[in-house]
C-alpha cells in the first residue's frame, strides 16, 4: 500500500500471503493510517505490477505505479 501526502509516498510493510487457500495460514498485521482533511491515500495489490504494460517483456512495476499516482495528484479524484 502507497500514501501518496503532499507528494511524498509511504509504504506499510505487507504481510506476503495468499488471500485465498494456503496450507500455513497466519494472521494479517493491521495497520492504522492517521489522515489529514486534503490528504490522498491509495490502495492497491501487487497485482498492477503484475501487468504488462505497451511493451508485453516490461512490467509495470511499483516504481512506475507510484510516478503515475504522484503525477496525478493534482487532479480532482473524478480524473484520477
């Protein structure tokens, strides 16, 4: 997960499990975020830098995700 406040990004350490079946499941960690009125907060899966992006050999990779969220936040949340 990426915060993206005032342009700078935040990163919580994930828990690297299945979500689904899994033969030694463990507990998830729950993570509080403290928010500010005009702050932006973004969730998303390693599976948007799963994807192929125009090039079919390139990922997209979270360096490349987080340049595209911060680009962006500027806009209104309906543009985003």
């Amino acid at each position: 997960m990426v915060s993206s406040i005032i342009g700078e990004t935040g990163e919580f350490k994930v828990d690297r499990q299945n979500i689904g079946y899994t033969d030694n499941p463990k507990p998830f960690t729950n993570h509080t975020i403290h928010v500010k009125k005009g702050d932006l907060v973004f969730l998303y899966t390693d599976g948007y830098m799963e994807q192929f992006g125009v090039v079919k050999t390139r990922k997209y990779t979270k360096k490349r995700l987080n340049k595209s969220i911060l680009s962006r936040k500027h806009l209104p949340m309906t543009e985003i």
